[in-house]
C-alpha cells in the first residue's frame, strides 16, 4: 500500500502516552507508511475569514500532522451547530434536541471545503484516504470535485438512524450521496448497514450488487460492518501501573464492605444517565439486601457545559443523585457517588477492576469503548459483571453481557440484581467470552480489516 492519509476532525500525535488505543493503532498504520494525519488544530482563530485557515505542520517521527486552524464563524457553524447541534441529534435518534433551524449546512459544507483544498495540495497519486466521523461525510466528494482520485474510505464512529429519521436531515439526500464518492464505508454495526441499505434502496434508489455493494450514481460503493475494538494489551498495561493499582487498592479499601456498581461516561443525553440512576433506585427499594451495600460511581465528564441540553441534563443527574442519597442514605453510607469532572485515563482501569458490576447503559451509541475497557480490566479469577444496554453497537458482539433495554428501568434493576448475585463460576465463564473476544476483534483487527477492504476495491474517478 502506499502512503495512509488518516483525516478526522482533531489530531493527535500517537507518540504521547496519554494518546488513547485509536490513536495507537492508526499511529502505527502512518508510521509504516510514513502517513499523513490531517485534521482541525483546535484553534479558533479569531476575526478570520470564512472558508480560510492557516496550516501548521508538525512533524511526529515518520507521521506528519497537519491541521488547519478555523475562524469563529466556521468554527461555530461546522463544528457546535452542524456537526453537534444537527448530525449529533439526529443520528442518535434524538430528533426533538436537533435545531433544524441554525443555517449550518452551509457552514458545515465550507469547511469539508477548505479542508479538502488544504488537504489536495499534499496528497500523493497513490496515497490511500482514510476519513473519520460525521464532522466530515462531505469530504471525499469535494476532493473528487477537485479531480482527486485515489481510494478513499469513510469509517462513521457514531450510529447511523433508520431511513425516516435520517430523512428529517435538511438536505439529507445530499448528505447521504456524498457517501458515494467514497469506495468504502464502514460502520459499526449490521443494524447501521441495514439502515443504510433500506435508505439507500428508498430514498437513492440504489441498486444491490454482490454481498456489500450498493451501486448508483455510477459508482459501486462498498459498505460493511467494521466494530471498532480496544487495544486490550495496552489497557491490560494500565490496569498494572501504579496510577491504576492506586486507585484499586484505595477503593478496596474505603468499599471493603460495600459492593461497587460504576458508569464512566461523557456527560451527553445518548448514555442514559437518568435512566440509570432511577434503575437503581429502584434497585434499593425492590431489593432491600442491597441496602447500605450497594454503591454505584458515576462519573459524568463535562461536555458541552453552553449548551442548554447538556446543562438541563446536568441538573437532572445531581437532582436524582440527591434524591436517591436523601431517600436511602445513611450517616456511613452513600449510595450514589456522583463525579462530574474528568478523571485520568490510567487511573480508570483500577476502577474498573474494583467494581463488581459496570453499567454500560447508554439510549444508543455507535460501540461504547467502556464496555470493552470494564472487561480487558477484570481480575479472570474474580471478575465483574457487565450490563450493557441492547442499543449499543457492542452488544451485537458482547452477547455474554446482560443485556437490558434502558428504557425499562424496573427489567434494568433485576438485571443489576442478577448480577450482583452470579455465582463466581458463572462470572468467570461469562468474562473469559467476552475476554477473547474483545481480544480477537481489537482495535488493530479492525484497522487492519478496514484498510485490507479498502486497498481491494478499485481507484476510479467519482463523479458524485
């Protein structure tokens, strides 16, 4: 193959060990290739002109960073109103929180513009383009107005919605024929690709070719189901260092008593937060055993505190946490541990192998990395038990989870119950699947198997 182009909306230097396991596999991708990743620099620049930006370059051993610094107003249009305020929504099915009404499109269309000018000037006539997530759908057709023509692939990270709520998209039968400048597109469930394929035939009528062909336009596009892993030696490493086994042992010790329940997210109205927090109360007061034993972490990092939504949810959350402590708290014992902050990545670990149950539970998510982290961390001899929410991309993989629907938060609760009961012989049996299996299908299986795909379809001209 020749040069790996990565392009994503921020980009991070995968040398430094705060660089997570994405970060990690794509780095030695572009260090074999000596690649190129391109992104936005995170900077606003402020007074600049719309539809221009300043380059910088870094280099990062044989990778070479490039980004692109953005004014206010295309930060604002493209990446808080478009890409957040629209695609967000939308694509986790939350319809109601969209606002249709920011004239973004046009904003979010002149940035996949400028990047894709920036970007065309340092390409190569055999690089292979590999662009991530909904900040940059449109991409591969702008570079193809410009007469690029090498293979492109598109890997979107969140889910993609049934056809009808994709179709409340403002100019969505734009959005969604863009996707067909790309020779490739990866998802990271069959039920995304079965969306795709019900819009595809709907809405583009698009004709089915071979096993993951969806021909129109003129071109054949390839879509498959790629799910995204961890790299389970890499976090196994974090569980043994200090920072982790810190955190463990301090656990262990102020919970010897308790048994520990515990959510790592962001804070974001798609994790189901408030449902989790009212399964398990009902937890305490349907199964009265649990009562000053159980204590459930959550740990909500802040997120998009501007907006309205976020901030609603915020007070949401602390209003139930206060509630629950209130109605079944006592002078030495807290039942919910409420954080709402960010707590270091190599301290996370230790929480995880100090829990007796994670609850992964989110309203809908493309995977859910936690899940898989909660089991790469567990002690094989005495594991935790995972409960996942059947609406997250993982669960078509991590069968050996228990599975609940968030939305039921009395079923949530007897699955919290169940959980807190299984037998070490069930819990060991349960984690060694769910072990081999994450480990089998890593995040560098899934880059792997990504690239392979992309490097077998044909480099042709687009006329998308």
């Amino acid at each position: 193959m020749g040069r790996l182009v990565v392009i994503s909306n921020r980009v991070a230097d995968p040398r430094k060990t705060a660089a997570g396991g994405l970060a990690v596999a794509l780095g030695q991708a572009l260090e074999a290739s000596g690649g190129l990743w391109f992104g936005w620099s995170g900077r606003i620049a402020e007074g600049g002109t719309p539809g221009e930006g300043e380059v910088n370059r870094q280099q990062a051993g044989p990778v070479q960073l490039v980004t692109v610094d953005l004014c206010r107003e295309d930060h604002d249009a493209y990446y808080e109103r478009h890409s957040n305020g629209v695609l967000w929504p939308v694509f986790h099915y939350r319809l109601d929180l969209a606002d249709f009404d920011g004239g973004s499109i046009s904003g979010y269309r002149r940035v996949n513009q400028l990047f894709a000018l920036k970007l065309k000037a340092l390409l190569r006539p055999d690089d292979l383009i590999w662009v991530h997530d909904y900040h940059l759908i449109p991409l591969a057709a702008e570079l193809r107005a410009m007469g690029c023509e090498q293979r492109m692939g598109f890997f979107l990270h969140i889910p993609l919605p049934p056809p009808l709520m994709l179709a409340a998209l403002p100019e969505h039968e734009w959005l969604m024929r863009s996707l067909f400048a790309y020779d490739l597109v990866g998802l990271q469930s069959e039920a995304d690709v079965t969306h795709f394929a019900r819009y595809a035939s709907d809405e583009l009528q698009a004709r089915a070719e071979g096993d993951h062909g969806w021909h129109a336009f003129g071109k054949t596009l390839q879509v498959q189901a790629f799910p995204i892993g961890i790299d389970v030696d890499e976090f196994q490493a974090l569980t043994r260092q200090r920072e982790a086994q810190d955190m463990h042992d301090q656990l262990r010790r102020e919970y010897a008593r308790r048994r520990l329940l515990v959510g790592v997210e962001r804070l974001d109205y798609s994790k189901g937060l408030p449902q989790r927090l009212k399964a398990f109360r009902t937890l305490l007061q349907k199964y009265p055993e649990n009562q000053g034993s159980a204590t459930l972490i959550q740990i909500a990092s802040p997120s998009r505190e501007s907006v309205d939504a976020y901030a609603s949810l915020r007070a949401e959350l602390e209003s139930l946490s206060g509630a629950i402590n209130g109605e079944h708290g006592e002078l030495d014992w807290m039942p919910v541990r409420y954080i709402h902050r960010n707590v270091a990545r190599k301290r996370l670990p230790g929480l995880y192998r100090a829990a007796a149950v994670a609850l992964v539970t989110p309203l809908r998510d493309g995977m859910n990395l936690v899940a898989k982290e909660f089991v790469a961390a567990q002690d094989p001899e005495d594991p935790g038990v995972l409960v996942l929410s059947r609406f997250a991309g993982a669960a078509e993989q991590l069968k050996e989870a228990l599975l609940v629907n968030p939305y039921d938060t009395a079923r949530t609760a007897e699955a919290i119950q169940r959980a807190l009961q299984m037998p070490l012989a069930e819990r060991q049996q349960r984690h060694q699947a769910l072990l081999q299996r994450i480990r089998t299908h890593d995040v560098h299986w899934w880059r792997e198997r990504f690239l392979r795909a992309l490097q077998a379809t044909p480099a042709q001209e687009k006329t998308v």
